[in-house]
C-alpha cells in the first residue's frame, strides 16, 4: 500500500467516525465500537506489504536514477564516494547506457539490452534479451549498481556475474558488499557461462541500508573489452510480517464488510429512533377530533 493510498483511506475513516461522533442518537458505546473497527482497519493497513522481489534487469529504467530501490554509479575504489551517473545516450544505436561524461570514452557504464532479441550491435558483444551489463572505467574506477532497502527486514540475494567479450575476453573482478562491508568477491576471466561466478545469500537489513554490485578492471588492471553481465534478484520481507499475515486489502476488505455492517445498523436504528420521535410529534401537533356524541 502506498503512503498516498493510506492516507486517503485515513481521511475517510476520519470523515466516518467524525460524523457519527457528531450523533446524538448514537450512545458512547457504539461510537467506541466504530472507533475500534476503524482503528483495526487502519493500523493493519499501516502494516508494510509481505514480501517484494526486486530484479536488477527487468526493473531497469533510462529515464529514472535513482529508480526506485536502485541506482546506477561509480566509485574511485571499492567502498569509496558513490557517485551518480547523470548522462544517458546509446552504447550502440540499440543498447541502452549510463554514463558519466566527465570520464574518459564514457566509461565507467551500465548498459542494458531493452530489446525482445539477442543483440549483437556491438562488434564484440551480443547482448541477450533484456541483459544488464557494467564495465569498469579506464582509471580503474568501479561501475557500481546500488540497492537500497525500502524498509527493515530479511532478504534473500542471488546474483551472478558473467563475461559478455567474446573477443577480449572479458577480465574484471567483481564484488558484492552490503554497507560497504565485502560479502563477495572474484574474478571474472572468460567469456559466456563459463565464466560465470555466481553468490546467493540470506540475511536482515534495516531501511536504507545499501548491497552494492560492482566491477573493476580485473588482475590485469586494463579496462578494454571488460563488459560483464550482471543477473541479480532480491527478494525481501518486511520485519514483523509474516507470510501467512493476509494482504493488506483482505484486510480492508474484512474490516471494511464489519465497519459497513456495524454502520448499516446504526442507520437503522436511528430511523427507528426518528419515525418514533416523528410520530410522538404529529400525536401531539394532531390530537384526534373530539367525538360528538
Ligand atoms: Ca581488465
């Protein structure tokens, strides 16, 4: 649920009670009763969402850095100044890349294969359908991709690291760190699956905390023809939720059923309450004609 939508179901909840608190027909049991189930409402609405999945290649986006959880950088050395690339353009007429300008034949970068085919516009790269790659810089600066974690709680990370040269081949090493603390390092020497290192692990982290994925130049520490693909998903649930909690709209959906149920029979018997008081009214505005006798 975001923050919009949860504030726009607090203001009429608000409006709801508000009203009903004004309603003198309505004893203070009943009214505590409706503040209960809306309180109910609310606050399990508040509760964050189960779990979310995060895909660094499927949620990429041209347009948008920061997006989202994610971003696309740089850094002098590992652990050092994260820097955000500020530049789009075109690897090739086809590939999509990020880039700082202000480095040398725009490297560092991060490119990505927004095409539904296999790409093979670069002379020494083909770049699968949806395929995210980096490339360090030619000072030995990092290409960095950046997660940030939305809110508290446990993650689960698989992430694997590939050689996309065929011609070079590729030669790079690659990194992981979670606040910039290592939890994975290798080398990345070849091309294709072969080459492909891969790391998964579980764990906790609190809101802002950031899982870094990053590629330097390699042993050779040499920067040409060292694009590595990138494959990393992340999926996280919440502290306090657990997977067997119900989604936030079954439970506006329950509630909302009680609160809507509770409110339909206070409105009735309020009318009661009104066709008896109107009656007593016209008893006494009308008394029936003297009989003649
Ligand atoms: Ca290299």
């Amino acid at each position: 649920m975001t923050t919009f939508t949860f504030f726009r179901l607090k203001l009429l909840f608000t409006s709801i009670v508000q009203n009903f608190s004004e309603d003198i027909c309505m004893s203070f049991i009943e009214k505590s009763k409706i503040l209960l189930i809306a309180t109910f409402i609310l606050g399990s609405a508040a509760k964050p969402s189960s779990s979310a999945i995060f895909n660094v290649a499927s949620d990429f986006s041209l347009t948008n850095n920061p997006n989202g959880a994610w971003r696309y950088g740089w850094s002098s050395s590992l652990g050092s100044r994260f820097n955000l690339y500020s530049n789009v353009g075109k690897q090739t007429p086809t590939i999509d890349l990020w880039y700082d300008s202000t480095k040398t034949i725009r490297a560092p970068f991060v490119v990505h294969n927004s095409t539904a085919t296999p790409n093979n516009s670069h002379p020494t790269i083909t770049y699968q359908p949806g395929q995210l790659g980096f490339h360090p810089g030619y000072y030995g600066e990092y290409s960095i991709i950046r997660w940030i974690a939305p809110e508290a709680g446990e993650y689960s990370l698989d992430t694997t690291f590939m050689g996309l040269d065929h011609v070079g081949l590729t030669t790079t090493d690659v990194h992981v760190l979670h606040n910039n603390s290592l939890l994975f390092s290798n080398l990345i020497n070849g091309f294709g699956a072969s080459s492909a290192k891969s790391f998964t692990t579980t764990g906790t982290v609190q809101a802002g905390d950031t899982i870094d994925f990053a590629v330097g130049y390699g042993s050779n520490q040499t920067y040409s023809y060292d694009s590595t693909g990138l494959d990393v998903t992340i999926s996280t649930t919440p502290a306090g939720v657990s997977k067997t909690v119900p989604e936030p709209s079954t439970v506006l959906g329950l509630g909302g059923l009680a609160l809507s149920a509770f409110l339909g029979k206070m409105r009735m018997k309020r009318q009661r309450q009104q066709q008896l008081a109107r009656n007593r009214v016209s008893a006494i505005a009308f008394p029936s004609s003297p009989r003649l006798s």
